[in-house]
C-alpha cells in the first residue's frame, strides 16, 4: 500500500527566480524519466503476451522473451523508483509525523529526504562497481553484456540523489534546511567515529541496526525501502568485512525476479479496469441483486472488493475502483462517512488472500511455494472473513429503514447481469490461464490487460486514451516504490541469515510448547504488529524466508501457514493509529481518519474472529490444493 512518500514542502513565501528556475529543471527531468518508464510498461505487456501467444498459439516459443523482459523490467523498477521519489510516493509511516507541530513536521520532512539522499550517496559507489563487475556475464539468449541490465541500478540512484538535491534546493527555510542537512550528516558521522565498538558486540549489532535504525527511520517518517537501506548498510559497513557491492547484489536479486514482473502489470490491470468502466458495471449489478436489503450496500462492498481483488492484486487500485462508485449511493441512505471507510479498510485486509494478490506473488517470490497453489488456497479464506464482516454488517443495520428504496425488478437486474458480464468474467478468464497452463503468474496479467481492452473499446466503449499515459505512469511509480522495498528488505534478509539469526530464530520458534499451534499464535501476533509498522510486502520479504522453513519444521502446511500471515498483516495494515492502508483508505473515500476510528475495532474483530476459525481449520486453506 503506498503511502504518503517525502512530501514536498512548500513555504508561504513567493519562489526567487533560482528556485523557479530549479522548479522548473525538476520538471523537464521528472517528464523525461516518466516517459521511458512509461513506454517499459508498454514494452513489458507486449514482449511477454507476444511470448504467450508464441508458445500457446503458434507452438515456437521465444525464447528470448522471458530474458528482454527481464533486462527491461530492472531498468521500469529503478526508473519507477524514481518516479516514485520525484512525485513522493515512496512507503512511509506518517502517523507520529503528522501529530507534530507545523514547523516540526516540515524539520522531520527535510530529514525523511536527508537520509533517503544519505543512503544514494553512500551506495552510489558501490552500485556503479556492480554494473562494472556484470560486464563480464553474458546472457544466454541474446548474448548481451550482463552490465545493460545491471547498468539501471547506478542510473535509478543517480536520478533519485537528483531528485532529493532539486527538492532540499528548492526549500524556501534555508536554515531549517541545513539543520536537517546537519543532523543527518552528524548523525552518520557519528556511527562511522563508533565503529570500533560496534564490531565487539557481535549479534547485538543486528538489534542496534535491525531494530533500532529501523524504528528511528520509519518513527521518523523516512520511507520505508531507505530506511531498510540505511540499516543494511550500516551493519555491513561498520561491524563486518563484506564488500557492499554484495549488498548491491542482493538489492539487485530481490527486485529482478521474474515473477515480480506481475507486479506492474497487475497494478496497471487494476487501472484499467477502473477506467474502461468494468469495475463499475459489476458493482452495478451486485446492488440491483442487494440493494433493497438492510445494509445491502454495505454488502456489495464486500462483494465488490473480494471480485475486484481478483482482478487486480492492489488493494489502492481496489478501493479506488469501488469506493467512487458506492460511496454517494450509500450516503444517499444515511449510511455515515466514518462507517463505510472503516468497512472499506476491512474488506482491504479481509481481501489480501484472494488472487492474484501482490502479497501472494511475493511470497511465492522469495520462500519458493508454488504461485499457483497460494491462488488456489487464497480463495476460501477470504471467504470465511467476508462472512464474518456480513455478519457484523447484518447486526448493525438490522433495523435501517428502507421505505425510501426502491427494489430493483427481475428486468432490471437481468440488464444489469448482461452489461456486467464481461466485467464478471476476466477473474474467471485470469484463473482459467493459469490452470490450463496457457500462461504463467508473471504472464497471466497480460491476458488480463488485453482481455480488459478489448471489453473497454469494444464493449463498454468508455476508454480514455487521455488516461492511458498517467496510468503508466502511475503503475511504473507504485511499482517502483514496492520494488525498491522489497530490493532493500531482500539485503536485509540476507544479512539476517548470514549473522545465524535465521538458525537461532529456528531454534528459539521450534522449540516453543505446543509445537504447531503455539507457533501459528505467536505468528499471528507478530505479523499483526509487522503488518501495521512494514505493511505487507515488506514484512514478507524480512521475514518469510526465516519463518516458512520453521513452520514445515512443525508440521505446519506452507500455504495454510502463508494464509494466516497474510490475514494477521492484512489486519495489521489497516488498524489505526499506525496501519497505512487504514489513511489510503481514508484518502480514496475523502473521510476524515477520525471519522471511521471507532467503527472500525467492531470490524477488525470479526476480521481476528476469521483469522482464529482460519488458523484453527487448515482445510480452509488447502482443501482444495
């Protein structure tokens, strides 16, 4: 869930002639990454379904495809990330941040930029010396120099040091400006100066670095992939001998894997929808079926978030595609601003199994279980919740008046179905692919993006070719912000394992009383927490490597096991005061956050009831694999 990134800070004062000019250099700069990102989003889509159609339809595979798309996709992943930084959209957690003072939240804004511009400074060196070393690697289909691909990584980070130095130049409070400058400078200063003591520690280092730097970074509101990035290289640059461009490496190995690549072509899937009017005519249908029910909208909303989550993986890209179109329905019956985002934030975390979820994918990604298996599992668990929700929904309107509406006719839902139908048949077209083997998980989306165009041109004719250029951009910036994170939490990972804490973790979990079912409670508990201060893809990549052995060490079936440590984070993200996806949601329907933080506990229970009767029965999750 991207939040808000390192906002850029404006000042009542009118704009001297450098800073205009400034302003405008970040512009033309900004325009002329957007649109190489943009155009690799194209590229993307059309290289892996020409791949598709190839091996499927034509029985030559290309087997160069897979290998361009790989080289193209770290070049849309660093240039995103720059996207990202430029138009603050990079993961951060800005609950405390926003508590404070005017003035203090613009000092800790300066900082957020100070240290993500500190940790491109200090990488720069070590990043550009990788893409010299991968000069050496030749790739096997296309016999190209491994330095091409590797190349993106310097690139991405120069541009985003870029941005960082336009913004901190532009600030219009000079000396508040160099205070943030100074403190972050002295703050490493100071750890380089502490280095002799630091390596004497041994694994306590893990808790000055892992936690402490950590907690200080996201507490601050730094985002959260430069924050993982500041203390990965902290700990290797001052308590071991590991050459950083090993570092490098590992950022590098968590943001190319191929499977990732369904990272934007499903955030963009989610768009389009959105814009061709498919998720539109699917609500449309669920409320002529529930409408006239008490609280009926209510459960369209939690019907429409569990098909649209099917579609397309992102829980920003679901709310937006929902919330517009049932908000001011639901507001015409007297249903409270405060009540439907605390619903909209439920059904956000209530969703997070259901296929093809980014979290999903990820998972996949970085512990080795089968895609296809998570969607498989995804499917009932969201169910079980969806129902305890309906539940919930049920006992609080059991007595809405509902003499002022009007229930739709048999014709009128039938006219509804039919102009739904295209709409309600891309998850099933998605799943259908994946089964039968015509398309992989990466692959899959791109049917999805085709299929989507075809429906919006030719059947719901409402495409706005205006729209098409934001939207790429759009999903290069989020995927890049996610990437980047997820890049920066591999290295942390990594060095994790490389300490033992992985093996003295294991050890400490497995030996726990009450084997399984001890081990899934305290997973539970520990991702909620994880899932409020990381949110989700994060929290996976840090963590899922270490803890997914641990849970088939005790008996603990690896999808069930992904199941509930989803759910447990889904109910972390959108908890308040600290879960992020909670203020996405709150932004998406226009609700002021204190509106919907008391309604929202009764539905983060009946999502912890879910969670609990999804733990404790397995079948849920795997009875179907």
């Amino acid at each position: 869930m991207a939040g808000a990134g390192a906002q850029p800070l404006t000042t009542a004062q009118p704009l001297s002639a450098p800073r205009c000019w400034l302003g405008a250099l970040e512009a033309g700069l900004g325009y002329a990454v957007e649109i190489p990102a943009a155009i690799l989003v194209v590229v993307e889509i059309v290289v892996l379904f020409a791949g598709v159609v190839a091996r499927y339809g034509l029985y030559r595979p290309l087997i160069w495809s897979d290998e361009l798309a790989s080289i193209l996709f770290l070049w849309l992943a660093m240039l995103g990330a720059a996207v990202a930084f430029r138009r603050a959209e990079h993961m951060r957690m800005t609950a405390l941040v926003a508590r404070a003072s005017p003035r203090r939240r613009a000092f800790l804004d300066l900082i957020a930029i100070c240290a993500a511009l500190a940790f491109l400074l200090l990488i720069a060196a070590p990043a550009y010396e990788y893409a010299y070393e991968e000069s050496y690697i030749t790739t096997p289909a296309l016999s190209l120099a491994n330095s091409w691909r590797a190349a993106a990584l310097p690139v991405g980070i120069a541009l985003m040091a870029l941005f960082a130095l336009l913004r901190l130049a532009r600030f219009g409070d000079i000396k508040l400006m160099l205070g943030a400058v100074l403190t972050v400078t002295l703050v490493i200063g100071a750890s380089y100066l502490a280095q002799p003591l630091f390596k004497p520690l041994g694994n306590f280092n893990l808790v000055i670095f892992f936690v402490g730097v950590v907690a200080a970074c996201v507490f601050a509101g730094v985002p959260i992939a430069f924050g993982f990035g500041l203390a990965i290289y902290g700990y290797l640059a001052l308590t071991t001998s590991t050459p950083l461009l090993i570092l490098v490496g590992r950022i590098d190995e968590g943001m190319s894997h191929l499977i990732l690549l369904s990272v934007p072509l499903f955030v963009f899937l989610g768009l389009l929808i959105e814009m061709t009017g498919m998720a539109r005519a699917m609500v449309a249908f669920l409320a002529s079926l529930l409408g006239h029910v008490r609280g009926g909208l209510h459960y369209v909303l939690v019907g429409a978030m569990y098909l649209v989550s099917g579609i397309s993986g992102a829980k920003a890209a679901d709310m937006a595609a929902v919330a517009p179109v049932l908000f001011p329905e639901m507001k015409e019956r007297g249903a409270k601003p405060g009540d439907l985002v605390a619903l909209l934030a439920a059904t956000g975390a209530q969703t997070e199994t259901v296929p093809p979820s980014l979290v999903l994918i990820t998972i996949g990604s970085v512990t080795g279980v089968s895609i296809s298996a998570l969607f498989t599992g995804g499917l009932l668990p969201g169910v079980v919740l969806a129902i305890m929700l309906c539940a919930l929904v049920w006992w609080r309107y059991r007595r809405e008046d509902l003499s002022h509406v009007k229930r739709a006719t048999g014709s009128d839902i039938g006219k509804a179905f039919i102009v739904a139908l295209p709409a309600l048949a891309l998850p099933f077209v998605i799943r259908a692919a994946v089964v039968e083997g015509v398309a992989t998980a990466t692959e899959v989306s791109t049917i999805g993006i085709v299929y989507a165009l075809i429906v919006g041109l030719l059947v719901y004719r409402k495409f706005d070719w205006r729209r098409l250029m934001p939207m790429l951009v759009e999903t290069a910036a989020l995927s890049g912000a996610i990437l980047l994170i997820i890049g920066t939490a591999t290295g942390m990972a990594w060095g994790l394992t490389q300490s033992g804490f992985s093996r003295a973790l294991a050890t400490a979990m497995t030996s726990l009383p009450g084997g399984g079912a001890i081990f899934l409670a305290v997973s539970i508990v520990a991702f909620i927490v994880l899932g409020s201060v990381l949110e989700g893809i994060p929290a996976i990549v840090l963590f899922g490597p270490l803890l997914f052995p641990i849970a088939r060490a005790v008996g603990i079936h690896e999808v069930h096991y992904a199941m509930v440590i989803i759910l447990a984070m889904g109910v972390g993200l959108f908890a308040p005061p600290f879960g992020v996806g909670y203020y996405a949601a709150c932004a998406i329907g226009r609700v002021d956050p204190a509106d919907g933080m008391r309604p929202i506990w009764g539905y983060l229970l009946a999502l912890i009831i879910g969670l609990i009767v999804v733990a404790a029965v397995p079948w849920i999750s795997i009875g179907f694999l």
